[in-house]
C-alpha cells in the first residue's frame, strides 16, 4: 500500500468550523479519510478532520512561504534591535 501524507490523526479536542466546500473535493476528502482507516486498520475519521492537518501539512511543506516568512520574521527581528 502506499503511504500516505497524512498519518492518523491526533485525537483532538473537536473544533466546529462551517465551510463550503465543493462536492467533488468533499468526496475526495471522504475517499482520503477511507483510505487513512484502511491504513491504520481503524474507522474512516470524519472528513471534516482532515482539513486542518493538510492545512498544515501544506504550509509546512510549501518552501516559498516559508522562506517569505522567515524574511518577514528576519526584517521584524532587524528593526526590533534598531529601535531598543
């Protein structure tokens, strides 16, 4: 089997969140968390649940905006020490 971007996911306390989503991306959403039970032997976890981790998972793996970030943080940090 191939192994997935996601792993499962962390038992977190719920959090409510409305959003309109695409059918089609919902049901890609529902074959993704189908395929994570499957891998890990457990029950499909909510679709919904999977939103936030590839969230994360995106921003952590996206090399432009982190190297844009770390320019903001670095020019945050230079006029910080310029002003004290």
């Amino acid at each position: 089997m191939t192994k997935l971007k996601l792993g499962p996911l962390p038992d977190d306390k719920p959090v409510k969140v409305a959003i309109a989503l695409p059918a089609s991306l919902y049901r890609d959403l529902q074959a993704y968390a189908d395929l994570i039970g499957k891998e890990n032997s457990q029950a499909a976890p909510d679709p919904a649940k999977l939103i936030v981790p590839m969230i994360q998972r995106f921003i952590v793996t996206d090399r432009v905006f982190a190297k844009a970030r770390r320019s903001v943080i670095q020019r945050g940090a230079g006029s910080a020490e310029r002003s004290g």
